[in-house]
C-alpha cells in the first residue's frame, strides 16, 4: 500500500536531510532520468519538471509522521527541510524494501544547488531535442536565471557524470 510512499523515505534515509521543496523535486526527478524506479509523474512548471503527486505524498508522510518538515522563515520567504522521522526508520526497519544503494547519486544531487539543479533537470527534461534546441529552451524559458552556456555546459558535463556513476 504505501510502497511508492516507502521509496520517497528511502530515498530520504539515502540522502540525508534535503533543504528546500524545489530541490526535493529536482533531485528526485533526476534520480528518477537516472532510472530509479520512482513512479511519480512529472510535468514542465514554472521551475522546471514538477511533480504535483509528489508534493501529496511529501505532505502524507509528513502527517504520518515518517518525514520531518521543518520549515525557517528566512525574512522574505521560507524554505522547508525534510529528513526520514524516528517513526519513519521504524516503518522501513518492519517493511523492509528491495531498493538500490544510491547513496552516491543522491549525494552528488544533494550537493549541488537548487539553482543548478533546475537547469539539469530542465536539459533531462528536453533531453529528446538536440543540443542547440535545448539551450534555446534553457535561454527563453529561464531567461530570469541567467544561466550562461558555461552553466548548460557544465549542467551537460554533470549528467553525463551521473551516468556514468549510477550502479543499478
């Protein structure tokens, strides 16, 4: 029943603690262009692929008590952290789950920033257009991030890293 619910928490207990909702969203959409089998369906948003089923389930495991939201009121906005709950290791330990070790996929994710990590996950996103399609994408659509070629580049560079690193 809560398996989908079960691989988010591990995903979290993988990852450590992940700060921001927007970085929550991106990592796990690049985890899942890296073909982790989450089942989340993502569309093209404002900042990039969103999953609004995601999003539900952040919010149902939170009211389970599985996922701690801790939300900083950082003056003109707020940021929420999320790290697996007591009670939520306490569910995986009684459930136990095929899942494969990522930890060195959600880390590198986990180091990078929000910023950076919409821009990689907008090039996954648009992966089946060549590579100039793509950048006019990146350049009309995120015009208000600035992104330069060298951050498409670098963005290109990582991916290419993140599969090349992925052991399923």
């Amino acid at each position: 029943m809560l398996k989908d619910h079960a691989k988010v928490m591990l995903f979290l207990l993988q990852a450590g603690e992940v700060v921001g909702r927007k970085k929550l969203q991106k990592m796990i959409y690049i985890s899942k262009k890296m073909d982790i089998p989450f089942s989340e369906r993502f569309k093209f948003h404002m900042f990039g692929p969103y999953s609004e089923e995601l999003s539900l389930r952040m919010e149902e495991l939170c009211n389970l008590g599985f996922v701690m939201e801790r939300m900083e009121d950082k003056g003109n906005y707020q940021q929420y952290r999320y790290s697996l709950s007591e009670q939520g290791l306490h569910f995986l330990e009684l459930n136990p789950q095929q899942w494969p070790d990522q930890r060195e996929l959600f880390h590198s994710l986990n180091d990078q920033s929000a910023k950076f990590l919409e821009l990689v996950s907008t090039l996954l996103y648009f992966s089946e257009l060549s590579k100039e399609e793509v950048k006019e994408k990146v350049f009309t659509l995120k015009r208000k991030q600035n992104y330069s070629e060298e951050d498409i580049e670098k963005a290109h560079q990582f991916i290419k890293q993140l599969r090349k690193n992925v052991s399923l």
